[in-house]
C-alpha cells in the first residue's frame, strides 16, 4: 500500500500544513503529561469520595444519587410490570431492562453519547442480572433507568453502585449487595478509579503511544499493555457478577487488576451498607412517628364517639355548630 | 440468545454429560463441533466468508469504502460491523426480535477489535489524516445453534483474511488535495495482515464445570459464561476484551479457570485456523471453480 506523506504545499509558499493535521494527538500527549501519574503498583486501593442517598425521588419508588468523586448519577427503579414484548419472556426468569441517559450537559464530547449509551445499558443488565431475584417476577420486567448528571469517569461502576442500592429502596430482592469499581492501566501506569480525562485518553487515544512497542522491526521492545477493568462483585459468597474489560492485556496483568478492583469493591460495600441501614432507621423513625401520629388520632375520634354516645345527636350536632365569623346573620 | 424450550430432565440430562465429560454429541469438555469454512464467495464484496458450525451458519460480507481518519488517530482506518440477524434463523429474530443479540454481538465484536495491538489500524491508512479505508463488516446470521460470538468472530477473522483492497496511488494536486487512483486490476490488490486479529471464546460454566462451544441446548442449562477475546502476538496469548454473560455470577478463582481455558482454546483455534486458511488459498488459489448454492 502506498503511503504518502505530505511535507510541503506549493501554494501556500512552501509552508507545510502537516503540523497542523497532527495536533490533536500531541494534544494527548500534552493531556497524558499533566496526569499524576500513580506508578505501577498504586498502594492505596481505596474508593473515591463516594455521597449515596436513597429515596431521593418522591414520585418512584426505588430512587438513588450517588456522587463518585465527580461523578454524579442518578438511578430508578420501577416496580416491576407486565412483558411488552412477549419474545422476550424467558422461561423461569423475569427480565431486566436497563437504560442509560446522558444529560445534556454531562460529557464534553457529545458524538459518541448515543454509542456509550447503548454499551452502559447492555453491560448494565448484564452486571445486574445475577444480583437480582429475577425468579419472583415471572413474566415481567423491571426498569432501570440511570440518568448521568455529571460525568467523571467510572460511569459504569457508578451506575452499577447505584442501581444496586436504587433496588434496595424499591424493594425488590436481591441476592446479596453490588458493588462495582473500575481500574485501568495505560502506559505502565495504573489508574484506580480513573477519571474521565484518563478514560478518555484510553479510548479516543486507543493506545497510539502503544504500538511504540509492537512494530515487527524491534520485536524486542516491551509491548505497552493498555486496558480497562470494570468489576462488579458480590461479596458475601465473593460471587464476581461482572467482569468487562477493553483494550489490551495480557492474563496476569488483568489478574492484577482485577483483584485491584475486588479490594476496592470491598470497601465500597462496606459505605453502602451504612447508607442502606442509615435509611433503613430513618425509614423506622419515621414509621414510629407516624404510628405515634395516627395513634394519636385514634385517640380524638374515640373521644368524640364517646361525647356523641352520652350526648345522643341532636345535642352532639348543636354544640359541635360553630359559628362562622366571617358570615354576619 | 435463541431460546430453546427444555424440560427439568433434559437439563439434568446434559449437567450429567458434562460432569462425566462426556457430552450429548460424543464431545469432550474442551472440543468443539465441526465446522466447515469457505471463503470468497460473495463475488460484490471486498471479502467475505461462510462458516458453519454444526447448526450454527454465519455469512460474512466485507465492503471497502475511502473514508476520512479520524482526527486523533490520523494514521488509523475504520472499521465498522454490522450484524444482522435474518428471521430465517429462528423465528424469534421476526420482526425486531434479533435487534438485542445483534447488538450484543456488534459491542463484542467493536470490544475486541477496539484496539490497535489486535487489529492494527495502520494497514488501512491511505495518506496520513486524511484517506483511510473504511471496512463495513456486515455479519448475516442464516442460522442459529448455539454459540454465537465464537462463530461470528472465526468467520470474521476469515473474511478479513480473504478482503482485497485494491491497489491505491496517489498523486498531488494543487493546494495539497490528493487525488486517489485506484487500480483497474482486479488482481493488483492488498491483504490484510490477520495474524492478531481476535477471536471469541465462550467459556460456558454447566454445573462445576467449564466447557466450551457450548450447543443451543447447553446454552440453555448454563448459569453463567465468560466471553474471551483472545489475540496471539508473538505466539502469547492477550485478551483483547471479554465480559460475562447470561445471568449468573462466579468465583474469581473459577473465573480464572474459565479464562485460562478460554486462552488456550482460543491459541488452539487460532493455529488451526490460519492451517485451514492458507491451506485452502494453496488447494484453490486465486483461480476458484465457480461455485453454484453456497447454502449446502
């Protein structure tokens, strides 16, 4: 094949116009310098600064929020109803439909929102599939519905964390709590948790700096490895429920990162249920109250049954008339 | 996927089989059915393949197109598939009723192909950041037997094998607009390099047990199973992407069983493929018998 490389034009008086077509990917590398880098083997495998809230919503019933470092996204579940499509009934199992929405306003680039759309809510499903009772609802579906306020990489760990506690607050079974995490490794560096200018960089870049490494004259060179991980775990029984990696690894680097992610998957879970059994006391105080309330209530009609009975009607009615100010007789 | 109907003793039928590695067709848990590859026989395509495995029929069309790169990647081409699942396959496809596993299959395939080091881009570059090849990957599923994505992907692999990209020069106009001279000759044409492109393995777990190619009926029977993109450089095997599927969860430690078996398969069908490939190209050659019905 031929390849013509343009160096110079005659028109525009021997100036070359080739810098300018390949600036875009300096810009990558400018991008990938600013990074703090973390090494090869980062030591601190925590969760970013994670908000959850259930119940955000008043007009659902399951409804969460989760912040993730930057990251913001909301999810909803519905109680489940009847099958639209009758194809998609399954034997002995309901079905799960998952769908990811971008707001307009929370990623720069907005090309490839439909895309990204699309992957989140097919890999969503899959990932939520085996957390959720799916045997108590046969014949029917649930949606889920995700909503990206804000996007800061790690959407779908996010969206998963969320969805999982959003099906809590709704109410419907699951088999054990969902925590999901991402890690990434790009240039010998891994990335914990990686950011969205990371996450970017990984997949509009896919890796340019990384045939570096493979051309066929130096095979020699080390291969530049460059992937992402995003794992869902159960961790009561240590179930992994999803596993989704992209780019390009070799087995005991994704090994590595994979128990990367399951460490932090730990430690997400462990905030997680504190939200859950914040909300679950909370929930309690208010049905206390509201028992104390129509006790109390309960009370008052009591007393005016008893005022009627040893009154009898006509008294009862004639004391009970009050007079309207506001109307002169 | 395609949905089967099976009874609570068929189902317990087949777990047995595979606890005893001894499956329903005779197979081991690390064989696969036969398959029957043949490639160039769509005479308007750029490339194209037909592969047949056991009950599972794939066709693949490979069309060309010159296309601008993308700005980032300025050396890279584009690739972009298409799956279409035919209603003759099952008649669940009717309708719109294929549009959930075609696009599975299309986010597999766009997964394991994502990245340079197992498809390398470069060999569809024209001129540098401004014409590239575009290859439009149009998979056409005729039938449906079970395990999908490895049959999609062998015959993907295949049909870019046998793609022809006809011979380009260039020649510079004024204010740098190159003009594109494509070669008449329809024997003066490229290949591509196919010795990285990936390939899928579904590691299906029945039971204890991991196994692969797993039949409609075993798809069924399945509580979990993991896609393996599997691409050999240098005669190691990477995973180019993978994902786990069908609506159960597994240990790490059995996952990472289910991995080193889909590796190694995926090493295995990779060396037979390549054998079967060049040793059809030397028995035919470019000169091919006309073939009439490629549907056997």
């Amino acid at each position: 094949m031929l390849r013509v490389t343009q160096t110079k034009n005659t028109l525009l008086d021997g100036a070359t116009i080739a810098e300018d077509l390949y600036t875009t990917p300096k810009d990558c590398e400018e991008c990938f310098d600013s990074l703090e880098l973390p090494g090869k083997n980062p030591t601190k495998l925590c969760p970013r600064s994670t908000f959850v809230r259930a119940g955000v919503l008043t007009t659902v019933r399951g409804s969460a929020y989760m912040e993730y470092g930057n990251t913001k996204v909301l999810a909803i579940v519905a109680p489940p109803h009847e099958l639209m499509r009758a194809s998609a009934r399954r034997m002995n199992m309901g079905v799960i439909n998952c769908f990811v929405n971008f707001a307009a306003f929370a990623t720069g680039e907005l090309e490839s929102v439909p895309e990204r759309e699309k992957h989140l809510g097919s890999m969503l499903t899959k990932a939520l599939e085996p957390v959720v009772c799916r045997t108590e609802f046969l014949n029917f579906q649930l949606d889920i519905r995700v909503l990206i306020l804000d996007d800061d990489g790690c959407l779908l760990s996010t969206a998963i964390n969320c969805c999982g506690v959003a099906l809590v607050e709704c109410g419907i079974s699951t088999y054990d709590l969902i925590t999901a995490s991402s890690a990434c490794i790009y240039r010998d560096n891994v990335f914990l948790n990686p950011s969205a200018k990371e996450e970017e960089l990984l997949r509009k870049h896919r890796g340019g700096h990384a045939l570096a490494g493979s051309d066929n004259s130096n095979p020699t060179a080390a291969l530049q490895e460059h992937g992402l991980i995003t794992t869902a775990s159960m961790d009561t029984f240590e179930q992994v429920a999803q596993c989704q990696q992209a780019g390009y690894l070799s087995p005991a680097t994704y090994v590595k990162l994979l128990d990367y992610t399951l460490t932090i998957n730990k430690s997400l879970r462990q905030i997680i249920r504190r939200v859950l059994t914040a909300r679950v006391k909370e929930q309690h105080e208010l049905d206390v109250r509201e028992k104390a309330e129509s006790a109390l209530e309960d009370q008052r009609l009591a007393e005016i049954i008893e005022r009627l009975k040893q009154q009898g009607l006509d008294e009862f009615i004639q004391t009970n008339i009050k007079e309207d100010p506001f109307v002169k007789r | 996927m395609a949905y089967v109907a099976l009874s609570e003793a068929e189902k317990t039928f087949i777990l047995h089989g595979v606890e005893e590695d001894f499956r329903c067709d005779g197979r081991s848990r690390r064989d696969y059915r036969p398959m029957e590859l043949e490639t160039a026989l769509v005479s308007n395509a750029s490339g194209s393949a037909r592969l047949r495995l056991a009950n599972t029929d794939i066709l693949v069309g490979i069309k060309t197109e010159i296309d601008v790169p993308d700005p980032l990647t300025p050396e890279f081409g584009k690739l972009e598939f298409f799956v279409d699942c035919s209603a003759n396959a099952t008649p669940e496809f009717e309708g719109r009723g294929g549009s959930d596993l075609a696009q599975e299959l299309v986010l597999a395939l766009e997964n394991a192909y994502e990245s340079p080091l197992a498809f390398d881009y470069r060999t569809l570059c024209l001129i540098p950041g401004q014409q590239c090849w575009k290859l439009y990957i149009d998979i056409l599923i005729l039938e449906c037997g079970g395990n999908l994505h490895d049959a999609v992907s062998l015959a993907a692999k295949a049909a870019l094998h046998n793609t022809k990209l006809p011979r380009v020069t260039a020649s510079l106009l004024d204010a740098g607009v190159t003009d594109l001279i494509i070669s008449d000759n329809p024997y003066d044409c490229t290949r591509l390099t196919i010795d990285t492109v990936p390939l899928l393995v579904t590691v299906c777990k029945i039971g204890d047990y991991c196994l692969v190619d797993p039949s409609a009926e075993e798809e069924v029977c399945s509580t979990v199973s993991i896609v393996v993109s599997v691409s050999m450089r240098n005669g190691e095997a990477f995973l180019s992407g993978s994902h786990m599927t069908g609506g159960g969860a597994m240990h790490r430690d059995t996952m990472r069983n289910c991995l080193d078996l889909g590796l190694s398969i995926g090493e295995q069908l990779n060396t037979v493929l390549a054998k079967m490939l060049k040793q059809e190209e030397e028995r035919v050659g470019p000169k091919r018998p006309k073939t009439v019905g490629f549907l056997k």
